[in-house]
C-alpha cells in the first residue's frame, strides 16, 4: 500500500478472458452474465455491511451493460465463479476502480501486479478524502483503541488503524501489538515464513515499532481480535515515530 498518493497508474489492463452482457447483479462483488457465467469482481473487498446500497451502486455501473474481462487467470474457484477485472464497454477503467472511486468497495491485499495495485490504491485513498461512500462513515476505518468495535466485525474484511506499541515473536508467529493486555487488545499476527518478504520491502516487523500504521484483512478472534497478514500489501505506514 505504499503508493498511496501516486497519480492513477494503468487500470489493470490483464489480458482478455472473454466478454458478454450483465444480466443480474448477485452480490456486492458479483454478477452473472446472460450467457449464465457468474463473475467475481477481482482485487477488492465488500466496503461495509449495506447489501442493498452497494448492489445498487454495481448495477448502476454495470447493469444491462456489454462488459469485457481481463484477468490473470480464468479458472473458477470451487463455487464455480470467474474472478476478473469488469470492463463495461467504452470504458478505460475498471467497474472496480469506479466502486473503488464512490466508496463502495475497499482495495483487498492479494494483488500482485504493481500498477493494478496502485491504481486501485489510489481510486479508494481519492474516496476516503472526499468521504465518499462508507468513507462518510466516522467508523469506517476501525481504531485500535477499540478492540470491542474491531471484534464486532469478526469475519469481515476490515481496515484497522492505530500504533505499534510492541514486536513481539512467539514461536514461528510475529505479533504488533496496538495495547498493553496481549489477551484483549488487537494485534496483527505474521507468519516466520513472510518475514523476509518484509525485510526485503523495508518494512521489517521490528521496524515498525512505535509506528501508526493501517491494518487490512478478515478480523478473527484469539482473545483479542487478530488480522492475520498473509501479504505486504496488507499493511500501510502512516508516519515517523
């Protein structure tokens, strides 16, 4: 997420994994199209828990509209679904990057391609200081101080702000912990395994110490509320010590 900021970079223009018309939209992040395929938007996450407002923010970009796919790869997860990046016809930019510009969306962590990630990174980061969406929300971005509103959205992808009070490693795990009561207060974990992909970022654990960063990722629950970072893109660094 270091790119925050940076103009709009080329808008994730994969190669091509086929085209058709929307018929319905299914879900906050999914749409099937009349040839009966349905399609996972890729490279973002549900932004809140309003259904009803973020459907029709889709279908209001999308809806009855020829679409183009691009993507890395077209093979469908076990739910049958074809993840891509939507392209209605016309359009230089992504249906992602238009929900990530109203606030409808948030920006997930498994993107790979540099240039796809910044230009997502920067419609979200362009919402969030325009308030768009659930950016409007004053709770839109979870504090750490908080861990009680960060445990209510257990199972969710969420965005969590505060400061590393510690680095601490137990066994083959990393902890940042943003309070003093390991048992209660939030804390994100990382595996031993994707230090060195931290090192080699400049963003070793211990580095982040006393730091105030951003948090993203599916809150679960271990005493306290946990986000387990799986990917560098996970976190941003907000400022000095």
């Amino acid at each position: 997420m270091a790119s925050v900021g940076r103009a709009e970079a080329a808008d994730c223009a994969f190669e091509p994994q086929g085209e058709g018309r929307v018929a319905t939209v299914v879900g906050a992040r999914s749409l099937r199209l009349e040839d009966g395929r349905e399609i996972r938007l890729a490279g973002i996450e549900q932004a809140g828990t309003d259904q009803a407002r973020i459907r029709a923010a889709l279908s209001a970009i999308v809806g009855g509209r020829d679409v183009t796919l691009r993507g890395e790869d077209d093979s469908p997860d076990r739910y049958g679904r074809q993840s891509a990046f939507v392209f209605v016809e016309g359009s230089e930019h992504s249906v992602q990057t238009e929900l990530l510009r109203r606030g409808e969306a948030l920006v997930s962590s498994d993107i790979s391609e540099k240039n796809c990630a910044a230009a997502l990174t920067s419609a979200e980061t362009s919402a969030r200081q325009a308030k768009l969406g659930i950016w409007a929300e004053t709770a839109a971005i979870k504090n750490t101080e908080s861990p009680g509103d960060i445990l209510a959205a257990i199972g969710h992808f969420t965005v969590v702000e505060g400061r590393v009070l510690s680095v601490r490693q137990a066994g083959a795990i990393t902890y940042l912990n943003f309070g003093r009561n390991w048992t209660q207060d939030f804390a994100a974990t990382i595996s031993r395994r994707i230090i060195p992909a931290f090192e080699n970022a400049g963003l070793g654990p211990k580095s982040l110490e006393n730091r105030r960063i951003r948090v993203r990722g599916v809150v679960s629950s271990r005493g306290g509320p946990r986000i387990e970072v799986l990917r560098v893109e996970q976190i941003e660094v907000l400022g000095g010590k």
